[in-house]
C-alpha cells in the first residue's frame, strides 16, 4: 500500500502540474508517457527492436505536431500518415522477411494506439477551455474506475467479460458509469463553458470509451498470457495499465467537445 501511495502522490502531482502549465509542459508530458506506453507495448507484443523506432517516431510527430503545426488537426493526420511511411521503410529494410505483416501489424497498431491519444490530448489542452476539457477526462476515468471496483466489490454477480476481465461485472459497470457520469456533471457546474446537458453527454461517453479501453488492454494481456503491462510503476503496474481508460476515453472526449460544446 504505501508504495502505491509513494508513486500515486507524485504522480497526480505531475499531472495537474502538466495540466495547469499546458502549451510545451503538458506536450512533453504526453510525449513521455506516449513513450513509455509504447515501450511497454512493443515488449508486450514481441515486436523487434529494429522496427520499433517507427512507432516511437510516429508518437513524437504526433505529439509535437499537434503542438506546434497549424492547423493541428491536419498535422496529426499527417503524423499517423507518416507512420505509415515510416513502418514500411522500417518493413523493407529487414533482413529476415518471415512473418514480416504479423510484426509491421504490430508497429502500426502500437503507433496508432498510442500517437493518436497522445496528440489528441494535446489538441484538447489546446482548446479555450482546454484545461477545464482534461479536468472532465481524468475526473471521468479516475471516478469511473474508482466507482467500479467498489460497486463490483458490494454487488457484482455478473461477469461482463468472463474471458477478457473475469472481474469486471455488469453492476461494477454499472455502478462506474453513473457516479461517473455524475461527477463529471458535478464539476461542469463549476465551468461557465459548459452545459449540465452537455457535461452528462460528455461523462458518459467519457466513461463508456474508458472501459472499453480497459477491456481492449486486458484483452492483449490475456492474449499474451501477463498480468501487468510492466513493473515500472511499483504497486500500479506499468505505464498502460495506469493510462489504458485515458486512451480510448481522450478520443471520446475531444471529439464531443469541439462537436456540441465549442
């Protein structure tokens, strides 16, 4: 328990910092949790190291793109076009071509798994409210999380998703997606930009992309046949396992809010 505590602490610490500085701060920020994610990804799934540096490249063009290029939405299509590029250059330059589209596969799916996400969190920061935009996301994914487990914990009997997460049940989804979506609504009471209709819409689709996220990794560990994505956060797991939810959810929640907020 206390190492948990130890690396949650500066943890949120590091986020809300990143969070409140925004601009170059919360992109490096994304770009190094993108990373490490992605490392973690590539040793998940065995792909060879020499194909890797595509993926890494296509998660810091994405993230300094959305940055710094004009208009940002653009930049990061072409981010994830040149990932494209760049997989195949890495693809055709193998020596050994045996089971060459299972391993480029894999390549393109972590690049775009992870380089997406991550500049869309910075395309988020960015907006006007983009600040009050990522209070939404992280208090939807850690409330949802958190509301869960416990509901799960009291009164699940259902399984959900039986060979994916044997421990996830329809009450703890349940449970999750409403005092979720509540806290969402709750903080948007606090936000002169937004609606209370709005923040419900938001909150939940921000919790139902959360879970799916959830599921999707516990989908690749169990495939894989491993508990946790890694070790390097002592108590947590590894960097997915903390930003799985945040993943799928940043997408979600972009989208929404240039579509029916600003």
């Amino acid at each position: 328990m206390m190492s948990r505590i130890a690396i949650a602490i500066p943890g949120i610490a590091v986020i809300i910092a990143a969070v409140y500085f925004g601009g170059p701060v919360f992109a490096a920020f994304a770009l190094v949790v993108g990373l490490a994610a992605l490392v973690e990804f590539y040793l998940l799934t065995g792909v060879p190291r020499h194909l890797q540096w595509a993926g890494y490249a296509t998660v810091l063009l994405g993230v300094v793109l959305a940055w710094a290029a004009s208009p940002p939405e653009r930049a990061l299509l072409f981010a994830l076009a040149a990932g494209l590029f760049l997989a195949g250059i890495a693809a055709l330059t193998l020596p050994d071509r045996a089971g060459i589209t299972g391993r480029v596969a894999l390549v393109l799916m972590g690049g775009m798994y992870i380089a997406l996400p991550a500049g869309v969190l910075v395309l988020t920061r960015d907006l006007p409210d983009g600040a009050g935009a990522i209070i939404n996301l992280l208090v939807a994914v850690w409330v949802f999380d958190t509301a869960s487990y416990f509901s799960g914990r009291l009164w699940g009997r259902r399984r959900i998703a039986p060979r994916t997460s044997p421990n996830k049940t329809w009450e703890g989804f349940a449970g999750g997606l409403v005092v979720g979506t509540a806290a969402v609504w709750f903080a948007g009471l606090y936000m002169d930009w937004i609606k209370w209709w709005q923040s419900i819409v938001i909150g939940l689709a921000l919790c139902l992309s959360a879970y799916l996220g959830d599921l999707f990794e516990s989908m690749i560990k169990r495939d894989i046949g491993v508990k946790d994505s890694g070790k390097i956060l002592a108590g947590h797991g590894g960097i997915l396992d903390r930003f799985d939810s945040l993943l799928f959810a940043s997408l979600a929640g972009y989208f929404l809010t240039t579509w029916i907020v600003l």
